[in-house]
C-alpha cells in the first residue's frame, strides 16, 4: 500500500507496528495471550477494532504500561 502523502505514513508508522495485534501485546507485555484477551475484553486495556479485528494501538499500550507501574515519577 502507497500513501502520496508522506505525513500520513510517519504519523501512522505503519512500518512499526502502529497497530498491535492481542499476540503482539502479549509477546512484548510478556503476558499470556489468554490475559490480554481478558483485558480487552473486561476493558481494561483500551482497544481499536477494524471490522471484526481487534487492535491496540501502540501510544494507548505504552500509556496503559506507565499507568500500571508502582515507581512514584
């Protein structure tokens, strides 16, 4: 897929993972999968859905890990 626009393609960082798949989020939270399934689920962790596919975007996992630590900032 093009974009002729090359703002669209950086804010989206497609190439990065802008979009994470419930796999992808367990693989890098070193969560087991069927967690992170309860999670979406029970809407605990914020998600996006394209059809019938389920998503979480990158900057909302991020700010969801901050949001869980223990250490005062």
């Amino acid at each position: 897929m093009q974009f002729s626009d090359k703002r669209t393609t950086n804010s989206l960082d497609l190439e990065n993972g802008f979009l994470l798949t419930p796999p992808e989020v367990a693989k890098i939270t070193r969560l087991a999968l069927s967690t992170v399934r309860q999670y979406i689920a029970g809407g605990i962790l914020p998600v996006t859905r394209l059809g019938r596919r389920t998503f979480v975007r990158k900057s909302d996992l991020l700010r969801w890990i901050d949001a869980q630590s223990s250490y005062p900032r």
